[in-house]
C-alpha cells in the first residue's frame, strides 16, 4: 500500500477533477422546488419536484401522482425528465428520461 499523503484521492488531470467522466466544476447554483397537492379526500397526489443548475440551465423534473387504493395498497405514476445543455448536470441524461408505475403494498 503506498504511503498516505493525507490528500483525498480522485482522478485528476490537468488540474481537474473529473466525475462520472466529465470535468467536475468547483462550485455549482443549484435551486429546488417540490410542490405537493391532495385531492379526492386525500386518495389522490400530485407532486412535482424540480431540481435546476443555473450555470448550464438544465433541470431534472420529475412529476408524479399516487392514489390509495385502500389503507395498505396504491399505485404511483412517475416521471423523471431531464432537460438542458448537454454538458450540464442534468442534460447529459435528456435521452434517459423514464416514465414508471409502481404498485406497492405495505403490510
């Protein structure tokens, strides 16, 4: 094992730090936004939850609903959007983007 400088070690070339592949960059704007809302005598909720980088203006938003079928069973419809430059957090996954449906049951 080679000797611990105390440094934190990370890939790092030219002087960058490199994450997931790409060039990490020191300090980021970050804002977040969650709305929720019930509806149907509370069986019924509609969320949104946004996440936007200001830098490279993308955003991952990620809309949802759920509704309670009984006491221990519902279902959920999401959606994880990913939109902006292609070299911003976010936007480098805009073909990513998934839409989802869950039926949980909690017992």
């Amino acid at each position: 094992m080679p000797p611990s400088t105390g440094e934190p070690i990370s890939p790092i070339i030219n002087d960058s730090l490199i994450v997931s592949g790409r060039e990490a960059k020191e300090y980021a704007q970050l804002a977040t936004l969650n709305i929720q809302k019930d509806f149907l005598d509370d069986t019924l909720t509609a969320q949104i939850f946004t996440i936007v980088e200001f830098d490279d203006l993308n955003a991952m938003i990620r809309p949802s609903l759920t509704y309670d079928i009984e006491d221990a069973v519902e279902v959920t419809a999401e959606a994880f959007i990913f939109l902006g430059d292609e070299e911003g957090m976010y936007g480098a996954y805009e073909e990513k983007s998934v839409l989802s449906f869950a039926l949980n049951y909690y017992f």
